[in-house]
C-alpha cells in the first residue's frame, strides 16, 4: 500500500504484534494489487480505519474511478478492520462486498473511512464511506468478513 510505515495503529495494537514477531504494517498492505493502485492505509484500528487512493491510474474508459477501484479501496480497509477486530489468532476473510456508486470522479484522491456496523466473534461488517477531494460521497460500501482461526499455513505467510 505504499508508504505503510506511515500508518497510525493504537500502540497497544503494536505491542501485541511486535511480541509476536510480526511487522505490523506488511500484514496490514492490500498486497500487490493495493500497491499498484496507490492504495496506502493513513490510520488504523478496529474503529476506524481511514485511507486513500488517487484517481489517476484507476480509471474506466470514460476517464471516470473505476467502480472496482473503490471496491478495492473499500475491502481493503473493512478487512484491515476486521483483522484488528479478530486479533492475532483470527485471520479476516471478505465474504460479502456491496458497493453504491453515487458520483464520478475525474480526478485527484479518494479516501475511505471504514467504521463497524457488527463486531462479533465469528464475523466483522464495516461500512466505508469514499469522498473525493470536496468532501462529496462517491461510494458507499459494506463490507462482511470470516473471522476464521489462524492456522500454521497462515501463520508461516504472516510471520514468513
């Protein structure tokens, strides 16, 4: 996600990682495809989670944001907060993503604002909220996650 060491997480969220051994901020990055798109995380805890991601570059043949680039911006921070929601022993997979497109953009930034709607023990839904550079809603997307329990395969991926 680009410029990941940048990210704010809750220093007790830190401390639990670190003591596993696990670097923080890679476990938390869209991976490839977030890094491609400029995704980067700003601010992250289980509350809230708030990031961005230009326009440029992620655009449909109309010059438009590409409705699947918000769609990206959108699971990317619902699972960040959900993987903080689960803790170190859960491992957040997206099962449901719905997305309303509201307007276009042309040009400039989007961030996402992810906020929970349900925290429970087995599944975590958050709605995200993406505004342009004016502060005008452009999507609004809900986000459910699996929290399934970690396994040795996933552990090795994290910790690896």
């Amino acid at each position: 996600m680009g410029e990941t060491n940048h990210v704010k997480f809750p220093q007790e969220v830190i401390d639990e990682y670190a003591a596993l051994g696990v670097d923080l901020p890679a476990l938390f990055s869209a991976g490839d495809l977030g890094t491609r798109m400029g995704v980067e995380i700003k601010e992250a805890a289980a509350d809230r989670v708030v990031g961005t991601m230009p326009v440029e570059g992620n655009t449909q043949p109309y010059g438009l944001l590409h409705g699947g680039a918000s769609a990206v911006l959108a699971e990317t921070l619902g699972s960040v907060g959900s993987m903080l929601h689960g803790g170190t022993n859960k491992i957040a997979v997206g099962v449901d993503l719905n997305c309303t497109h509201h307007r276009g953009v042309r040009s400039g930034l989007v961030t996402g604002v992810a906020t929970p709607v349900h925290r429970g023990r087995s599944t975590a839904t958050y709605e995200i909220v993406i505004t342009d550079e004016q502060d005008r809603r452009v999507c609004t997307a809900r986000l459910t996650c699996l929290l399934r329990d970690v396994n040795p395969s996933d552990e090795a991926r994290v910790r690896g």
